[in-house]
C-alpha cells in the first residue's frame, strides 16, 4: 500500500492545530483506503502549547508523527527538517492555518498516480492581505522572474504534493539559508498545476511581518542569481565611462579656457554620486559575502529535541546527519 505524508511546519498553532486535523481527517476519511497515511507535525519552536497539542493528537491517533526543532528556526528551516522525517512514497506540504484547503488533496493524489512528480497548487485569489503585500508580491515576482534563468512561479506557495524522487532531491540541497519555493522550480521534475482560492486564516495570527517577507525575498534573488552582481559591474563600466568622457571634456576645457577656480557642485555632485553608487555595490557583495560566511560555517541548517516522544540524542541520529563534525571544535 502507498503511504502519503502530510507534512505541517507549525509555529504557535495551537489553535489552529486542531481545527486542521479535524477537517484533513474528513478528507482521508472520504479518500477510498487506498493509501497509508503518516501526519507529521513539526514544532518550530512554538511558544504556546503547541507541542502538547501534537502529543495529544499522537496519543488518539497512531498516524500521527511529530518532530519537535530545539528552537524557533523558521519556515525553510522547519521544511527541511520535515523533508529529513518523512516516511511516505510522496508528501503534501501544508500550512497549519487552513489557508490550504485539504479539499485539493483527492485531486492532488489523482494527478500523482497519472505520474506527475510535482502537483502544486497556484492561487488564484491571495486572501486576506494589504494591497501593499500584494503590490509587493507582484513587483518582486517579476524581478525575481528577470534575474533567474529558472522559471519561478508566480501565486505558487509551499502546498503542493512531491513524490518521493523529489524529496530525496530536496534533502540533498541542505543549504542552511534557503528559499524553497526556488529549489522545487530548481529540481525540476514533471509538474503539474492545479488552481485554488486561498482563504484566511483558521485562527492565530500570520508570523511573517514587512521585514521578514523582505529578507525572504532578498534571499530568493540573492539564492538563485548571480545577477545584482553583474549588475554592479555594468553600473561600474558605465560610470566609469562617463567619468572617462567627463575627464576629457575638463581637460579640453581647460586648454581652451584655461582654469578660474570654479565647479565646487560639480565636484560635490559627482563626488556624492560616485560614493553612492560605490556604497550601493559594496551591499549588494556584501550580500553574498554574508551568505558565503553563513554557508561556509556548515552548521546543521536546524536541530531537533524530539521526535515522536523519543529524545532525538539517545537514538535518533538522522539529525545529525545533517552536519559535518567539525574538526576544529575540539581545539
Ligand atoms: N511557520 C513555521 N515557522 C515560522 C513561521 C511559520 O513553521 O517561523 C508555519 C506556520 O505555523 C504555518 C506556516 O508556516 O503553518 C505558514 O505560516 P503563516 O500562516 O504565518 O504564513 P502566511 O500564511 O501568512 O504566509
Ligand atoms: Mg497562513
């Protein structure tokens, strides 16, 4: 028989929590037994009751699984971590919150026994957000679109199934400053598309603020292109060219006219304006820069305490799969 995983990174959700069991466990239900089914919650560090919620839910119900991280490390993170833990011939990637409606599943399995890999959902409507989120979205989408030479796809969040060939891709990717929803575009495979409305949330509230959605998003352009760099270089040729002809043009100038004290703005303003561009490509490498000294740490991209109401040190090694021993450490 083949067995399905539902994977849930949850971060305080412990209200929610329930309330999505409860209406996943009508969709199984109604799905012929067809298939073996695994739950599996992972904890990313929540500090309401989240965990006792999963054990709960554990204790009633033997398919359920749940993973608990030593602390909050964020979605990616608690993805990965979830990807290491998965039993099934395939996984569905879904939020706590309802805002993927567990509706889709039927139709995703349908599409994964006609062969398809990768059946994700697109949104059709986002939800509740501001129009600046949305605005935002757009405007970032197309950047992203324009600086990568993948194909990112636009309105496609982390609900999607994965067979098993593309879990044991995504494992390998173990980077700890991720983007997925880059790398499932990344690994390729054979796709599918499916539409949906996203509603709103259960209960709670959302995690994600203006400044972490910014840093996610610098982290999807900085993940998967090299192009701000280039980016530099060409503004740097081209500065460089005009401050070439500008030199010119002064020092024709001078023969000419000779050379009366004068241009204190003109200096200023190209002065200024040279500092700022220079200032503005020393951020965009010490973008990379900072990654390449996260990367270069190879710390495991997350740790975990618990898994299943075993205590992850006494015999649980797959999390430490996730690191090198460092050699250094002992000096
Ligand atoms: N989440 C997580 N770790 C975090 C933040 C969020 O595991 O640090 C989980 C959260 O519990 C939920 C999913 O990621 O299941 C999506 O989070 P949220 O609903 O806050 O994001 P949004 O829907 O607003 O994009
Ligand atoms: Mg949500």
């Amino acid at each position: 028989m083949k067995k399905v995983t539902i994977l849930v990174p949850c971060y305080n959700e412990e209200e929610s929590l329930p309330l999505f069991y409860e209406s996943l466990l009508k969709i199984i239900e109604s799905i012929p037994q067809k298939y073996e089914w695994e739950l599996l919650f992972v904890n990313d560090g929540s500090r309401d009751r989240t965990l006792q919620v999963m054990r709960n839910l554990r204790e009633r119900d033997s398919r359920v699984s749940y993973l608990d991280l030593s602390r909050n490390f964020g979605k990616e993170r608690a993805m990965l971590a979830g990807f290491d833990y998965v039993t099934g011939d395939c996984m569905i990637i879904m939020d706590a919150d309802l805002q993927d409606p567990p509706e889709l599943i039927p139709q995703m399995l349908q599409y994964w026994e006609e062969g398809y890999e990768d059946v994700y959902a697109k949104r059709k409507t986002r939800g509740k957000e501001s129009i600046l989120r949305k605005a935002f979205s757009l405007a970032y989408y197309r950047i992203l679109q324009k600086t990568t030479k993948i194909e990112v796809l636009q309105n496609v969040g982390d609900f999607r199934l994965l067979d098993r060939c593309c879990i044991n891709a995504l494992t390998k990717m173990r980077e700890s400053e991720r983007y997925t929803k880059g790398m499932f575009c990344w690994i390729g495979f054979r796709k599918k598309e499916i539409l949906f409305d996203r509603g709103d949330r259960v209960a709670g509230k959302s995690s994600w603020n203006f400044f972490s959605l910014f840093s996610l998003a610098i982290e999807g352009i900085t993940s998967f292109s090299i192009a701000p760099l280039r980016f530099a270089t060409v503004l740097g040729v081209i500065v460089s060219l005009a401050a070439f002809i500008y030199m010119i043009f002064i020092f024709i100038k001078t023969l000419m006219y000779g050379d009366p004290v004068q241009g204190f703005p003109t200096i200023m303003v190209v002065m200024l304006f040279l500092g700022g561009v220079q200032l503005l490509c020393l951020g965009v490498m010490g973008e990379y820069i900072g990654r390449i000294f996260n990367e270069s740490k190879h710390r495991p991209a997350y740790l975990a305490r618990e898994y299943n109401g075993t205590h992850i040190s006494a015999n649980c090694p797959r999390s430490l799969m996730t690191s090198e021993p460092d050699s250094k450490s002992d000096l």
